[in-house]
C-alpha cells in the first residue's frame, strides 16, 4: 500500500471518530437527568454566579452532594415552561 493511501484512510477514520465523539456528547447531556452548576448554567444560558443565587434567593431548588451542586433537568426545563413575560403593558 502506498503511503498516501494509509495516511489518507487514517485522516478519514479520524474525522469519523471526533463527529461520532461530539455527536454522543451531545446525546449524552441531552440525556442527562442530574445537572452541575455549570451544566445548568448552559442550559439556563445564566452565569454560575447567578445559578447559584437563585439557589440561594429560593428560586432554584438545587441538592447538594459530595460539596457539590445538582439540578434534575426536569426542573430546570419547568421553571422556563412557568415563566411569563407579558411584554409592555402586559401584552
């Protein structure tokens, strides 16, 4: 076999295992039931600093574990979905 060949092959199979890797990252916080701090500051599109003073004003019910911060996805996707903004003059 000639060298471009293999290197060629190799440059493929390699383009093929990062999409397949970043395709099963993606599903995989897609899947996720339990969030850290940080996930569910990309999730809610919010800082940490202001994921946990939500937490701390009572806005956010977070369990803690091991020193750390979780939130169930569900209730994430909940506090957005009961969320009202009626825009100007309640429109």
């Amino acid at each position: 076999m000639s060298e471009n060949f293999i290197r060629s092959n190799y440059n493929q199979s390699e383009k093929v295992y990062s999409e397949s890797e970043s395709n099963k990252t993606q599903m995989l916080f897609e899947n996720l039931i339990w969030l850290t701090t940080e996930e569910a500051a990309v999730y809610l599109r919010k800082s940490t600093h202001a994921i946990r003073q939500m937490v701390y004003k009572g806005k956010l019910i977070a369990r803690k574990f091991d020193g750390r911060l979780y939130f169930k996805k569900d209730e994430l996707h909940a506090l957005i979905d009961t969320s009202f903004y009626g825009g100007i003059n309640g429109n």
